[in-house]
C-alpha cells in the first residue's frame, strides 16, 4: 500500500471511444486516480460520460479550456456546472473580466447546488516554448514570468489556481501562495521521455514536479500508451 494520496493525479482519458475510456477508468480507478475528460472525449460522448463518472464518485477534471467573451464563458460555466466535476479551466488570456464571471458562475452554482467546480485559469500550455511565446505568439520575455504574471491575474480574478508546468510551480507559489492550486501536466516518466516527448516542451517526471510543490499533476500517453497501464500507475505512485 502506498500513503501518497493518489486523487492528486488526473490521467488524461485523450482516447477516440467512449469504451476505451471506459476501460481505462475500469482499469485505473482501484488505484484512487482520477480523470481528466478534455475536448477529444467530450466532444464526442458530452456531458454523459462525465456524468457517468462523477456518478460513480471519481474525481473529474473537465478540460475544456473555454476562452471567449465574459458573458459566453460564463454561461459554459453554467452549463457544465452541474457534471460534478472538481475542476474546471478557463484560458487567462481571456482577461480579467472573463475569470471573473467564470468564477461568478460557478459560485452561483455552489448557491444553488451546494458545490462548484474549482476554476482554473490555463497560463502558458506546456507544448509551449519560449522560442514560440516570444517569434510565432510575439509575447516578449522568459516563460516562467509570463506564466507568474498570468497566475497573478488568475489570482486577482478571483480563480482557485492554474494549469502551468512544473518548472513554474515554485515561483507560482511564491508570488500566490501556497493555497493557491497547480495543477501540472507535461509529465513524462524518466524512462520514456525521450519516446513520448512529442509536442510537449515543459516537461517533468511526477516526481519532480510533486517536490517543486504541485498540488495535482495530469498524465495521458505516459500512462494511456504503456503496455500495462495499470502497473505504471502503482509504480508511479509506489515512487511517491
Ligand atoms: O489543461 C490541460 O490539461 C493542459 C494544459 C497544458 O498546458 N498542457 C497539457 O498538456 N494539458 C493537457 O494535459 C494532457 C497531457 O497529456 P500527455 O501529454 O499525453 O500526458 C492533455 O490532455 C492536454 O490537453
């Protein structure tokens, strides 16, 4: 038996059925896991499958990462709100004014349904390198103060914390506290970094991004393409 508490980890369930995923829950919530449905899952199987998650009390994380005006993010809010999932995202860039009424609908919903989502705010993704940021995307400077700077908007929106990469956990915490949620995706295990990098730029192992102090961590194909899924897991855990 492991002590770590393994909720603090969402595998991506980026599968293209609704049954693989399913085989994937089936397989991995004994461990204690949860799971993260983002746009390829959703956009398929919709609001049912997360529901039929959450109905069977595992953790969700709903990856949708809305980005829109105000008054559009907010009614996605609304409209997710009631899935149960623990944590939903919405894109910073949007602005201030948009987290806040993402935040403002789901407290509506905590009103009304007696729980809310945490919001999260998405920084920079992980796929994204500062060669990228400053050419393609003509942000200028070092990803890890765009990454604070967009943290601290979060904060100041009102918003539970944000999905960065492990390397900017510390000086997020720094500048927002330790309460103030990370969660961290762009993990690879030490032994298939270099198979699996692909389009991720930041990356970690769970360990490492645990020790900077994330406070949850998101692992798909580490996990999702493993020949045995399940033992990847424990043995992830087991180093924890
Ligand atoms: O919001 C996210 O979950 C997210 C943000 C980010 O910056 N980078 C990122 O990879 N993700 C998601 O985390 C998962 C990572 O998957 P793997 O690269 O297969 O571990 C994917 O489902 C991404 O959509």
């Amino acid at each position: 038996m492991h002590t770590f508490d393994a909720s603090r980890i969402y595998i991506a369930l980026d599968t293209s059925s609704v049954e693989q995923a399913r085989a994937f829950v089936r397989e991995l919530a004994p461990t204690g896991v949860g799971f993260k449905v983002g746009m390829q899952l959703f956009y398929q199987s919709g609001p049912a499958f997360v529901k039929e998650l959450t109905a069977q009390g595992l953790q969700v994380f709903l990856d949708l990462k809305f980005h829109d005006i105000p008054n559009t993010v907010a009614g996605a809010v609304q409209s997710i709100g009631e899935l149960g999932a623990a944590i939903c995202n919405v894109h910073v860039a949007g602005g201030l004014e948009m987290m806040k009424r993402a935040r403002q609908a789901a407290d509506a919903l905590a009103q009304r349904a007696g729980k809310r989502p945490q919001v999260i705010g998405v920084t920079q993704l992980t796929s994204t390198s500062r060669e990228m940021m400053n050419e393609e995307v003509g942000i200028p400077g070092d990803v890890q103060d765009v990454v604070i700077r967009y943290a601290l908007l979060a904060q100041t929106a009102g918003l539970d914390g944000v999905v960065a990469s492990g390397h900017e956990v510390r000086g997020i915490r720094e500048a927002c506290g330790d309460d103030f949620v990370t969660v961290i995706p762009g993990i690879r295990l030490a032994a298939n970094d270099s198979a699996l990098i692909h389009d991720q730029k930041r990356v970690m192992t769970p360990h490492e991004a645990f020790q900077e102090g994330a406070h949850a961590i998101v692992i798909g194909r580490a996990v999702t393409q493993a020949a045995e899924p399940r033992a990847t897991v424990e043995q992830i855990l087991a180093a924890l």
